[in-house]
C-alpha cells in the first residue's frame, strides 16, 4: 500500500501542478476577449481566430482542470443522502462512484477522443471560418484531459482504500488544507 501512496502523492502533484499552471490561462482568456472586444468596438476591426483562441483557452482550462478540481474535492456533489452517512460509509460511496462511473467514463472518452484528435492531425484540419486555426491542438486537450481525470480518479480511489484501512486521514478532508500540508501529515501518521 505504501507503493500505491507513493504513486497517489506523484499524481496529485502532477494534477496540482498543473493546476496552477492553467491558472494563468484564465487570465490569457481575459486578455484576449478584452482586446477581442476592444479591437471591434473601438477600431471596428475582428478576427475569428482571436475568437477561436478564447474558445481553445477555455476548453484547456476547463478540460486541463478536471483532475486538479477532483485532487481539492471542488467537483459537484449531491450529498442530500449521502451527507447524512457516516465518514465510512460516505468513503464507499466514493469508492463505488470511482470504479463504476468514474473511471470507465473517463477512459472511454479519453479512448473515443484519440482518434478524433488523430485524424485532426493527420488531416491538418482547419477551421472553417475566416481566419480560423488549426483544429488539432483543441482536440488534443480532450485525451489528455480526461486522462489526467482518470489519474487523478485513481489516486482518490487509492486514498479512500488507504482511508478505509486506517493508514491516512480522511482524504476528504485534505483538500481544506494545502496539498503538500495534507501529504505530509499523512507520511508521518503512516509511520
């Protein structure tokens, strides 16, 4: 199980960091819609690729983000009855959601979107308005993004197992603290 740990630590990092990384990409997308609207307001001039760009910003930030948003336990939740449960069981709930929906959606998905990001590429697509991109970078983002999720979904489910046999503290409750705090605890209550 320490190996398991190990290998959960090193995906929450490469899940934080990038994380923080598509940080900044926000703040690329404000720029760009800001000039964006600038240029055609003020100087009545545009172009569909600095729309494109926002699109492609937002897609990377919101695809890029899921594992990070899963690590921080931010992702949506309805806990009218599970709220209500015990710690243990609300952890095989988790359990249960991980390896029946989470998992196999994002692995389907990050497969179905390969190929459509491949021929993308292959095909050097382009978009068909004005002045618009290359499409396959965009389509990238969706495999890589789904495959940080699933990552990031295994690392929890090895968390709530480590949870369950008493080795970490509840892995819910990480999040509230920062990630590296939280780790750290969790090594030196594992010893």
């Amino acid at each position: 199980m320490k190996r398991l740990l190990a290998l959960s630590r090193l995906i929450d990092a490469l899940n934080e960091r990038i994380g923080r990384l598509v940080y900044w990409l926000v703040l690329a997308a404000v720029l760009v819609s800001a000039g964006n609207a600038t240029m055609r307001y003020a100087f009545n001039l545009s172009s569909n690729a600095w729309l494109e760009i926002q699109w492609y910003l937002f897609s990377a930030v919101f695809l890029l983000c899921a594992g990070y948003t899963l690590l921080h336990n931010e992702h949506i939740r309805i806990d009218v009855i599970a709220g209500r449960l015990s710690k243990r069981a609300q952890t095989w709930i988790d359990i249960f959601g991980c390896v029946f929906f989470l998992l196999p959606m994002a692995l389907i998905i990050m497969w179905l979107a390969w190929p459509v990001f491949m021929d993308a590429y292959t095909r050097h697509e382009i978009s068909g308005d004005a002045g618009g991109l290359v499409r396959w970078p965009v389509k990238l983002l969706m495999p890589v993004g789904f495959f940080l999720l699933a990552l990031q979904g295994m690392s929890e489910l090895i968390k709530r197992v480590a949870f369950l046999l008493g080795l970490i503290p509840d892995p819910v409750e990480m999040h509230e603290v920062p990630v590296e705090l939280a780790i750290a605890r969790s090594e030196e209550e594992a010893k």
